[in-house]
C-alpha cells in the first residue's frame, strides 16, 4: 500500500439482470501519496448482521494471537482453497448475493469452527455437506458443525451470503464503491467485510473468483481468466478467475465497472492486462504502456517476476492510497490525470506497488509487525528508480528520512515493533516508520555490508520465500548469512530501537529530533 500524494504530508522532502440468489434454498454452491499521510481509508462499516442458529453453549471470538491485530485468523485449520462467488446487481449500494466455499485441513478436532466475517448477512452454512449451526462473536463467524471435525482431514465449508458494499461506523476497508461499479481493497483486515475467510496473512491460499454482472459490465479478478459464460435466457456474464500461485485474504481484488481491459505483453512473454474506465482509455494509455518496462526494471534487480500476470486497476474513486492487490494493484485514476504530480514521481509510485508483487505479495508477512519488510522495501525500489530514471537521489532522501526517523519512531514505533493502530483505523498502521523509515534501514545495511553483498540478499530473499510467509528473523538470519556476519546486533539497533543509530558511513548525519535521542532510556 502507498498513501497518496494529496494525503501525504509528512514524507521527507525531495522534491444488469438480477441471477438467483445463492442464499436461497435449493441454490447449490458453485465448487470447488508530493508527500505521506492526511487522509484515512474509507469511511466504513457497521456492525455484523447475521442471521444464525443457536448454539449449544455461548460462542467467542478467537484469533491466533497477532501482535496488531490478535483477533485476526483462526486456530485450527489450514485454508488451502477460496471458491468466491458474487452477484453484482448494477447497484453498488445494493448487497452482491454470495457463495464463499473454503477448503482446508486441520489441525486438530473442530467442535466449533471460527471463521473472520464481520460485514454482511448469512443465510445458511455447511460443514462437508451437512448443515451447520452458526452464531457471531465479535468479528467472527463461529460454524458449529453437525458432527465434530476430526483432526488431520479434509474440511469444506459453504457459506451462503451477502456481501455488502455500503460499510457504516468504525470499520474500514472491503469494497470500494467506484463511478462506475465496485473495486476491493481488504489491506490490512478487511477481507472479512467481504467474505467469510482466516483473515491472516500467515493463511494464503489459492482462489477462484466468480463474478456475476448485467450486460455492460465488465469484471476482472487476481489471476488468470477461466471464462465468461451468458447466462441462459438472461444479459448477466459470468466471468471467473484463478490465481495460479497462493494469496494472502488482504491482496485480494474484484473489479466490477463499466470497463475495457487493455492487453499487452511484457518480459518472457507475460501476460499484462490493465482495467480502465472504457472513456479514459487513450489518456491513461501513455501511462500503461511503461509497465513492461518497469517490470523488466525490476527483474534486473531482484529477479524473475514472480506471478502468472500482472495489470493496473484505475479506478473512479478517492482512497487516500494505491494498492498492491496480487496480480492487479489498485490505482487512483486521479494520480495519472492530475497534471501537478511530476512524471518521474508517478513512474515511480507505479513501481512501488509493482515491487510489492515480490515483496508483500509472493513473500508475504507472517505478522503484520513485519510489515516493514514490505513497505520498506517497496519504499526502497519506488526510491531507486527515483534515481535511475528521475535522478533523484537516493542519499538525498535517505539523509531527510534520518533527519526524520526519531520522530517517527516516537509517533509509530520503530520500523519492526510499529505501534498498534488506532481505534477504527486500522489503516494507520501504514505510517513513515514502515515506509520511508524502514527504507532506511536497508540503506544502513547496504551501507553495512556493501552493494554486492545486499542485491544478493535482495534476490536471495526473494527466492527463498517465494510463494510463502516470512519473518524478521528470517531476513536477519539470510542477511547474516550472506553478509558472512552476526548482524543481529545490527538489526536489534535499527529495528527495535526508540532512537536512530548512528548511519555507516554517514557520521555526520544528525536527528531532527535530538531530544528524542536525549530523553530515551
């Protein structure tokens, strides 16, 4: 995620058809960032309205224990697949009609099964094919199935919903309502707004997405196409989609609009498609075509790209923030109509939602308090190309970043212990510690280990993790090993200390914030 230029401000200066409604009986389930932070997500949600059985004793919220977020994800299971469908009426303030079937294997007994769902009504839900009982707790949807779930097997569970785009109170994230239809963004915890899920980074899995839409909409999911069929006697499509590599529930995406997809081809013959607005098609063309390139940017830094295809969604809307959706990262088409932001600064915006394709997206957080390693990192890459092809320095930025970081730290923490977010604003984790602060500590490291030693790493990293879940001891131990030294001395000073230590190479470099420095015990 990349907060947006005109709600940015504390960024280091440099310059149709209804189809049938799949709650309903007899309906069977389909298978198998200028500068840095003013404003916040989307005003969002209320509270859960679930329609549910009774269970036989009161049901609690549980989660696996998320420094952040301890209510996030479930104990129990392990979701190897999402079978996602949603009927779009051509309202996006009328709820989508949904089936959510989740595939998984357990790990232990189940009596009850906790599922994150927190926005939207349930009409009926079954465990391997047999009727469920269910309830809510918090924001969970607890399944009581009607024989226990034994360990080590196989689990489906059918969950017949809908999904709601208006969200209300104290919650944020989920669907975007756009001009023109729908758009999702679930970063950090909002997937659960939009369907039934283990709602955790630590849990990816593969998905198959259907979208159902009147005639004159277009729908566009992460991965790969799998067809579009008319549906009988009506002017609803179906369109549906696979991802080919696991998914973190956060990076899903769905984009329902009146929209053209726009083809080309990039390195070794990847698929590229982007999602445009049909009207603004030829103007933001100039901007799409670069993507190819950028990508081949990418791949001579830290390697082959790492998904089945890759695109940009512009959508008609005003997050505050671009996205690093799999496969399909969410952009404001503002950005790239809005005559006052500089080239380079686009181009490079756009690369930072790119290179969180290999950082964020393929290796994937195991903790939210590991979200530095993918901000900053993508910080680092927006910053690099910065250089390269807008010269602009990066020790120009990295100096003002230095100026900055105690106080950053003393705002949100230090870049690997971030301060928790604030009530209903889960969105403000994402402050400069994580962005421009954490960047930083990859430069000290650089600094540190020298230039080869760390695009070693940068590939190494990425290869190690690919397609999975990773840690900040993970990257200590590979940077270590690689640098051919016990950095954790290093690592405990950057990462987890109240004030800035000292830049290799840099002594001269000074706080803004010296008191911070003075005062820290």
């Amino acid at each position: 995620m990349l907060l947006t230029p005109r709600s940015r401000t504390d960024r280091p200066s440099t310059s149709g058809t209804p189809t049938p409604d799949p709650t309903a009986p007899g309906v069977a389930p389909r298978g198998p960032r200028s500068r840095r932070v003013r404003a916040a997500l989307l005003a969002s949600a209320v509270s859960v309205c679930l329609v549910a059985a009774s269970a036989p004793s009161p049901a609690t919220p549980l989660g696996i224990g998320d420094r952040l977020f301890p209510h996030l994800g479930n104990p129990g299971y392990d979701v190897k697949s999402y079978d996602l469908s949603f009927a779009y009426t051509g309202k996006n303030t009328e709820p989508l009609a949904a089936v959510t079937t989740i595939d998984a294997v357990t790990s232990r007994r189940l009596d009850r099964v906790n599922l994150d769902y927190a926005h939207g009504t349930v009409g009926s839900v079954e465990v391997n094919g047999s009727p469920a009982a269910f309830t809510s707790a918090g924001d969970d949807l607890v399944v009581t199935p009607a024989q226990p779930v034994a360990a080590g097997g196989w689990m489906r569970i059918t969950v017949r919903h809908h999904s709601d785009p208006v969200t209300r109170g104290d919650q944020d994230g989920g669907w975007v309502r756009t001009k023109d239809g729908l758009a999702m963004a679930n970063q950090a915890d909002a997937g659960h707004l939009v369907f039934p899920c283990n709602d955790h980074p630590s849990d990816k899995a593969m998905f198959t997405i259907h979208v159902t839409a009147p005639e004159g909409y277009t729908a566009v999911a992460n991965g790969l196409p799998a067809g579009a069929v008319r549906a009988p006697g009506t002017r609803a499509t179906t369109w549906t989609y696979r991802t080919q590599h696991p998914m973190a529930t956060e990076l899903t995406q769905v984009s329902i609009g009146r929209s053209t997809v726009l083809h080309r081809t990039g390195p070794h013959g990847l698929p590229v498609r982007d999602v445009v607005p049909t009207k603004d098609r030829e103007r933001l063309e100039p901007w799409l075509r670069k993507t190819p390139d950028q990508i081949a940017w990418m791949e001579s830094k830290v390697g082959r790209y790492p998904f089945e295809t890759y695109g940009l969604l512009m959508a008609q809307a005003t997050t505050g923030f671009e996205l690093e959706t799999q496969t399909l990262s969410l952009f404001e088409r503002e950005l790239f109509t809005q005559p006052a932001y500089p080239k380079w600064y686009v181009e490079s915006i756009m690369v930072h939602e790119l290179s969180h394709q290999w950082f964020g997206d393929s290796v994937t957080p195991r903790e939210w308090s590991d979200l530095w390693l993918n901000e900053g990192h993508a910080t680092w890459y927006e910053a690099l190309y910065a250089q390269e092809k807008g010269k602009r320095p990066m020790e120009t930025r990295m100096k003002a970043a230095y100026r900055a970081s105690d106080t950053w730290r003393a705002a949100g923490g230090p870049p690997a212990a971030p301060k928790g977010p604030k009530p209903g604003q889960k969105i403000s984790i994402f402050r400069p510690n994580v962005y421009d602060g954490a960047a930083l500590v990859l430069y000290a490291l650089r600094q540190e280990i020298g230039q080869p030693a760390f695009e070693r790493l940068e590939r190494a990293w990425v290869a190690v993790h690919r397609d999975g879940t990773a840690s900040t001891a993970d990257f200590e131990r590979l940077a270590s090993s690689i640098g051919n030294r016990d950095l954790s001395g290093f690592f405990q000073a950057w990462l987890y200390g109240r004030t800035t230590p000292p830049m290799p190479g840099h002594p001269d470099w000074r706080s803004d914030a010296p008191k911070a420095r003075e005062g820290a015990r």
